[in-house]
C-alpha cells in the first residue's frame, strides 16, 4: 500500500509540474494581440470588432470584383466616384440655400507637415537601404547578397505572373484577416510546427551558406598610383 500511494504521489507530482511548466511558458507567452501593437489594427485582423473588420472584408470584395469581373480599372473608378461625391455635394448645396438648410459638413481636407516629414523619411530610409545592397552587390561583388536578391527577385516575378497587382492585394487583405484569427486560436500548435520549420530552415541557409562560400570571389586589387 505504502509503495503504491507514494507512486501516486510521484506521477501526482509530475503531472503537477508538467501542468505548472505548461502554463507557465503559456502565460509568459506574448499574446497576439500585443504582437500586433494592440490597437485599433490589432483589433481589426483579430475580429474583436466583427463589424468593422466584415465590411473591410466586405469593401475589400467588392474592389476585387469590380477591378477583376467589371472590368474597371483604378483611374476609371476613382474619377467616377468622386464625380458622384461631387453630383451629390452640389445639389446639397443648391438644396440648402434655397431651402434655408444648413450646408453640408466638409473637414478641413489637408496633409499635416509632420505626416508629410514622416512619410519621407520612411521613405528614404527603405530607398538607402535599397541602395546599399545594390552597392554591395556591384562594388564588393558579394556573391550571396547578389544570389540571395535574384532569388527573391525570381520568386516575385513568377509570382507576378500567376497573379495580377489587385488580385495580390486582395489575397494579402484576406490572409491578414484570417491567419491571426487562426493562429490565435491554435497557437500552441503553429508555434511547435513553426520551431520545426524554422530549424528546417535553419539547416537549409547553413548548407547553402557552405556552397555559397565555396564560390571564389574576385578580390578587387587597388591600383597604387605611381
């Protein structure tokens, strides 16, 4: 008797520190929410709000089947709307005046200073960064970063092929709605499929590494001036 409760005990004891560990790495994982950045963003992609993330879905459908099915392209569309939104505001308007109405409420429509300096310091820093790959590539001649980009650079090219501009677009809004609802759900499950994954991947990058380094790089040989 003595022998089997203290087995009980020890497989008590284990399970017990099993469960404990589990929550533990549970609750000192980060959620996905705080992932992504907890706002009104991560609010939009998780569903916490399903109205407002099904008429993004929703709008998002409509662009598609009228760039796609329509036939209607961005120009086309954009000049048409906004010949509506200005059938619409001056009949309003004509309607106030002449009824005794209050005209029709416009916000100050203009792009703030700072919004326009953040934009464009975004925007040179991503155009830098082009710029120094594409000048280690030309002037170092690093092999890998050349292969590296021509490899990607392939990949969105077929890609490109397969898929028009808008349909990728499309396909990007519906993943970005779907995926983190569904890695939140089952997140345990994708983290362990991720680790392997990403230890599949870390192999694969080592034995490309190896061939890469056994490319011979052309030195460049600095002319002295006499």
């Amino acid at each position: 008797m003595s022998l089997e409760t203290t087995s009980d005990r020890s497989s008590g004891l284990t399970h017990d520190s099993s469960m404990s560990s589990s929550s533990a790495s549970s609750s000192s994982r980060k959620s996905v929410h705080q992932s992504l950045g907890g706002g009104a963003v991560a609010d939009l992609l998780l569903w916490r709000k399903p109205k407002n993330s099904g008429l993004v879905l929703l709008g998002s459908t409509s662009m598609w089947f009228l760039f796609e099915r329509a036939g209607y392209s961005l120009l086309s569309l954009f000049s048409n709307a906004l010949l509506l939104l200005v059938i619409i505001m001056f009949f309003w308007a004509k309607s106030a005046t002449l009824l005794n109405r209050p005209l029709p409420p416009l916000p100050n429509l203009e792009v703030s200073d700072a919004c326009v300096e953040k934009i464009a310091d975004a925007t040179v820093a991503r155009i830098n960064r082009v710029l120094v790959v594409a000048r280690d590539i030309t002037f170092n001649g690093d092999v890998k970063l050349f292969l590296k980009v021509a490899g990607i650079l392939l990949q969105i090219s077929y890609i490109g092929s397969i898929f028009n501009f808008f349909t990728l677009v499309y396909i990007g809004v519906v993943l970005s709605l779907s995926v983190p609802v569904l890695y939140e759900k089952y997140q345990v499950q994708a983290d362990e499929k991720l680790s392997v994954a990403q230890k599949f991947l870390s192999v694969y990058s080592k034995k490309v590494d190896e061939v890469l380094s056994k490319i011979p790089v052309p030195q460049n040989k600095e002319k002295k001036s006499q």
